[in-house]
C-alpha cells in the first residue's frame, strides 16, 4: 500500500457556463460535444508520498450536467475554466490522459506558477 497526503491547494465555485471550442478530437469524429458546459466547481490538489516526499498536482473540473468526457482535448476549454475561477495565475492545468477522464469531471495535470 502506498501512503499519500492530500492538500486542497484551491477549491473555487465556478457555477459557470463555458464553452468549448468545440475541437476536441471527439467532436471531429462526429460526437456531439455541448456548445456550452456547465461547470460547478474546480478543485487543485497537491498529493505527497510519505514514502519518498514525491509531490503530484492534479486537478478536477466538475460539470455535473455532463454527463460525457467527450470533451477531453478540447483547446480552450481548461484554460476558459481556470481563468472562470481566478486561478489562472497560480496554476497551469492540462487534460491529463485519457483514462483519467471521468464522466462528470474532467481530471487535469497542474503545475504551481
């Protein structure tokens, strides 16, 4: 079993309609992605291994009334969210891999700037 910390490093209520760009790969193969989405809340989490002190940042976009992750390489979509919640200037964020994704939130790769 490996032990972690986590460490809420920002947790904003967006309650906001964003919209994509609407170029995820999906939505080039045909998928349906919403002209706009939803998003309740962003949440930015440090987490550290007790074992070696290794930090990971990663992040969650929540839309609750999506019910797809479709919207994964979307090009504007993350950094229209994180500028929606004011935390644009204390952290890049990313999509991480694709079997990260959930249905009702979108899971980020993060950096501390």
């Amino acid at each position: 079993m490996v032990d972690f910390k986590e460490t809420v490093l920002a947790s904003v209520d967006v309650n906001s309609n964003i919209a994509p760009a609407g170029d995820s790969i999906w939505a080039r193969d045909g998928v349906v992605v919403p002209n706009t989405i939803f998003v309740s809340q962003v949440q930015i989490i440090e987490r550290t291994y007790t074992d070696d002190g290794m930090k990971i940042v990663e992040g969650l976009i929540f839309h609750p009334e999506y019910e797809g992750w479709e919207v994964y390489t979307d090009s504007s979509f993350v950094n229209d969210v994180m500028k929606a919640a004011k935390l644009d200037d204390k952290f890049s964020a990313s999509f991480s891999e694709q079997g990260m994704q959930y249905t009702n939130a979108c899971h980020l790769d993060v950096e501390v700037l």
